[in-house]
C-alpha cells in the first residue's frame, strides 16, 4: 500500500500519517516502511544540531504500519491505541534513513488486537514494543 492506500484503512493525515509504505505479507503479519529525508516536523526539535527521530514517533510509525493487519476488519471501524508495552530503543534513526518496519498479530479478543512490532534500520535492530488497539465502530 502507498500513502493514499493507506489513508483509506487510518484517519491519519499529513503531517501526522507517519509511513510511507505497508503490506499485509501473511494474515498475521505485515511489513512498512518510512524514508526520514531530515525536513520532519518532529525533527526540527529534536535534538538542534543532532536530529533523532523520537522514540515515541518510532512507536507511532510502527503502529500505522500494523494497522494493514486489521484492514479488513477496520473498514467501519477506527484503531485506537490502547497500549503500548516493552518499549526498547536499541539504535539511533536518523535522517536519511529507512525505517523498516515488522509487525505480527499476537492476539485478539473480540474488538482488541495485540501486536508485536520491529524497526530495523539497514538490517538492525532500532526499536521494538507490543502494541495494543481497540476497534471503535465509525458514526
């Protein structure tokens, strides 16, 4: 999926739509990826002189890239971040980076999803949690 694929599953929108690219690769897992080109808004103060992309927009991206597992489900319905558990930032993502992203469904109870998700940067690993989100139906 390009963004405006994506746009269709996540309200999201720019300058909050924060993956460029997602595919469902199994129908427990799925793969995204987001190019840092420097200009991001969440670098501008973070940190001045030594840009690093915020381990809480790392949590953000890796959540929009994991919501193509509930596409199907999330038609009529909005993800909503529930939790976020066992968060670790192992590497710096920088600008010119990509951030490639890995994301598995470990469970489901009624409207709640459970995932585990990883960014790797060049094949290493940046940071990593367990993600939790409600589906609320859309008025």
């Amino acid at each position: 999926m390009n963004k405006e694929e994506i746009m269709q599953i996540i309200p999201h929108r720019n300058s909050m739509l924060l993956v460029d690219e997602a595919e469902k690769t199994s129908d427990t897992t799925c793969e995204g990826k987001k190019y840092i080109n420097g200009d991001e808004w969440f670098l501008d103060g973070h940190f001045p002189g030594n840009p690093v992309v915020p381990g809480v927009i790392l949590c953000e991206m890796m959540a929009q890239a994991s919501s193509v597992i509930m596409a199907d489900v999330s038609a009529k319905s909005t993800p909503y971040f529930t939790g976020i558990e066992k968060a670790k930032f192992r590497n710096k993502v920088l600008p010119g980076d990509t951030l490639e992203i890995k994301c598995e469904l470990t469970g489901q109870k009624r409207n709640f999803y459970f995932i585990k998700g990883k960014g790797y940067v060049n094949g290493k690993l940046s940071v990593s949690a367990e993600f939790s989100f409600a589906l609320v139906e859309k008025e």
